[in-house]
C-alpha cells in the first residue's frame, strides 16, 4: 500500500496561492496540485487540507479557516470568499456506497458529491459538512452542528442533523 506522503509542501506545489496567505504551524497538506488559495486567507493550526487527484479545493478570497479543522476534496469543494470557518470543523465530500449485506462498507463502491460553501457564510466550531451539501450565501451554521443538506442563503441553523432556525433577512 502507498502512503499518501508527509503533508509537507511549498508554495510551488499548489494550482494557485494568492497574496498574503497565511499556514499556521503544522498544517499538512495533500496533492497540492489540486488546489488554489486566494488573496488574504488564514490557515489555522494544524489544519489538514486533502486535495483529492480527480477533484479541486478551491478556497476563495478572505476566508479564515481556524485550527485543527479536516477538509477532503474528493468530491470536490468550493469555500467562498469571506467565510468563516471556526476551529475544528469537518468538510468532507465523498461516502461508501449502502450497507450491502455480507460485504464491509468499507470495500464499497465510493461516492463523490462535491461541497459548497457561498460568499460570507460563517461555519461554527467543531461542525461538520457532509458530501453534497449547498451552503447559500451569508448563512450562518452553529456549533457543532452536522449538516447533511442544502442549507439556503441568509439562513441560521444548527443541530444534528442542522436544521433552519430563522433567516438573517
């Protein structure tokens, strides 16, 4: 089995990094080839960011992603520009197919659905977004929530799974 190698990486590596990004100590980051990074974005502490060699991460301008959180671009993700993301959240795009009798879900099919987050969206700490999921513009996630679909612009949710609480408008 090959590893998927150590996390380190140099500016070069990536598809794109804009001006002014900063990486915290400690993040790793993997096929940086299939990622671009805007103007102005913080990587927090400790971050994993896992490119995916079918997939891009797309990280718009201005965003704030905070320590420790885990993003797997398999499926594809797409961060707007001016989000918020709090530390310690999951984003993660892709999934086993079903729960077959007589076969581990871990030897299934895998499934991709990509993830997008619009322009001024705020994610909570430690929440986690799961494949195929929309986040609309300026919505605002809460703590530890997990969302599991499509949440509309202007919206405020959260729970498990988050559900919508009134809108910003």
């Amino acid at each position: 089995m090959k590893s998927h190698g150590d996390g380190k990486f140099s500016k070069k590596d990536f598809a794109k990094v804009g001006n002014h990004v900063v990486f915290e100590s400690r993040v790793l980051i993997f096929h940086p080839e299939n990622i671009e990074i805007g103007d102005n974005v913080y990587i927090g502490h400790q971050t994993i960011l896992k490119g995916y060699y079918k997939h891009k991460m797309i990280i718009s301008d201005g965003a704030w992603i905070g320590q420790q959180c885990f993003f797997h671009s398999a499926g594809g993700l797409f961060i707007g520009k001016n989000v918020g993301i709090g530390p310690g959240v999951k984003i993660i795009t892709s999934s086993h197919e079903g729960m077959p009798l007589g076969k581990p879900i871990l030897h299934t099919k895998i499934l991709f659905n990509k993830v997008i987050i619009e322009d001024d969206c705020d994610i909570g700490v430690g929440s986690t977004i799961l494949p195929g999921v929309k986040i609309g513009r300026g919505a605002l996630i809460g703590a530890g929530s997990v969302v599991t679909r499509e949440i509309p612009p202007w919206a405020v949710a959260y729970g498990s799974p988050a559900k919508v609480v009134r809108m910003r408008q």
